[in-house]
C-alpha cells in the first residue's frame, strides 16, 4: 500500500513532537514525487514585528521531508536530521505558509532533499532549504 494522504494524516497525528503539532499543519497534497504541507498562519509564530519567525519556518521545512522521504520510500520508518542549510529569501507575513519538500536521492542510509516555502498569497519562495537525513530502517 503506498504512502498516501491518509497515511500522512496519521503519521502526522502520532508520530512528531507534541510542539511540532502545535504548529498546526497540515497534508496539502503528498505524492512520490514530493510532499506539501501547510502551517497556518497564527500571531503565536510570530516576532514582535509581525513576521513568522524562522524557527517556526524551519520546523516546517524539517517536517514537511520527512513526508517526502517517507512518500518516496513508500513507508515511514525512523530517520533524523543530520543537516538543514536554510536560505530566508523574504519575510512571511500574516499569510499560511506552503512547504514543497522534494526528495532529490535516497539510499540505503541517506536521503536527500530540498524545500521550497512559499506563502499562499505568492508563488514566489520566502525560503529554501537544503536537507540531510540518516534513515534509521533497521529501528522500527
């Protein structure tokens, strides 16, 4: 059975920290080819001057790959972060922020990818990111 939206739904009810969920996500869209979720905008996310902050953005990044991965591999299995390299191109203001995780290679060990965010009002990127993830198959 393929890695779909349904079962995105659930791994992402059960599966991340209870503050990545407080981030309010959701599965816009998930296919092999890449994954795209949704945070939605809240005042809680935010500076002091309005603008969502990046560590909110890069959890969003991180989260919306591991979707990419697992729709690629066809399955979720454990992996972790190894390495996140984000480039913040403009501010995300008062608008729901898109992220478009691709993976770009997956291997036994490694997996690969790129972000793109956007925010829904543009299709223009706010941030990219480049990723690294060690995937933990064997620990299920």
């Amino acid at each position: 059975m393929p890695f779909d939206k349904a079962a995105a739904d659930t791994l992402l009810e059960t599966v991340f920290a209870s503050w990545v969920q407080d981030l309010d996500l959701s599965v816009e869209s998930i296919s092999p080819e890449h994954a795209t979720l949704r945070m939605r905008f809240s005042d809680r996310l935010c500076r002091d001057n309005g603008v969502v902050c990046g560590q909110a953005l890069m959890s969003l990044a991180d989260t919306a790959m591991v979707f990419a991965i697992s729709a690629n591999a066809g399955e979720y299995f454990p992996m972790t972060t190894v390495d996140q390299t984000v480039h913040f191109l403009r501010p995300v203001m008062k608008a729901d922020a898109l992220a478009e995780a691709r993976v770009v290679r997956i291997g036994k060990t490694m997996a690969y990818g790129s972000v793109s965010i956007r925010t829904d009002k543009d299709e223009k990127p706010a941030a990219m990111a480049q990723t690294a993830y060690a995937l933990l198959r064997d620990s299920k």
